[in-house]
C-alpha cells in the first residue's frame, strides 16, 4: 500500500460524523465502547462497527484492560497530526463540547452497573 492509499484509508475510516466523535473523545482520553455508548447512545454494534473500521485503517488502538477492551488513539505521527487539526477546528462545536464535557463524569465502573 502507498503512501496516498494509506492516507485515503484514513480519511475514509474517519469521514463519519459519529466516528469524528469518537476520534475526538479519544483524542481526551482512552475509552471503551460502554462509556462512548454513553455519550453517543447509538447501538453497541454501530459502534463496534466505527471503531473496527477506524482500527483497521490505524486510526485507534486497542488493548484489553480486565473485562474491557480500551480504545485509544494511535501513536503514529501522522494520525496524531490529523486529530490534533481536527480537535483545533471543531473545538467550539456544539457537539464536541457537549461530548468532551459528558466523558468527564463517565467512568468505565459506573457504564459496568446499569
């Protein structure tokens, strides 16, 4: 895979308003799908379906953390780059504040009890 392929994968994998989102959350702090279902509150295998997609282009990561599986974004310097422009553009949208302020009081132990 080229260079430019590669990088059409990666803006494919996040041309998604939801997915946006959650590279957003993300780019906060690591999570796992019950608390971005929380903010979200679309169906569990819709977000599967986004994180998988982001996850195969490189995107986010994962690791398993106990029950959960945490997603985070990757470390690779061009993604980082991406999201960093992305945060700075979209910092004041409705959405995205009202999505960073809601991950605040979200913890994976209290998504764990409903």
């Amino acid at each position: 895979m080229t260079q430019l392929d590669s990088a059409v994968e990666i803006i494919k994998s996040i041309a998604d308003r939801n997915r946006m989102r959650i590279l957003l959350m993300l780019n906060k702090r690591p999570m796992c799908v019950c608390e971005l279902d929380a903010v979200l509150g679309i169906a569990l295998s819709t977000i599967s379906a986004h994180l998988k997609q982001m996850r195969s282009a490189g995107v986010i990561t994962s690791e398993k953390d106990g029950r959960w599986v945490i997603y985070r974004i990757s470390d690779d310097t061009s993604i980082r780059t991406i999201v960093s422009s992305l945060s700075g553009q979209l910092y004041d949208d409705t959405q995205v504040v009202e999505d960073l302020k809601m991950i605040d009081g979200i913890s994976r132990e209290e998504c764990a009890k409903k």
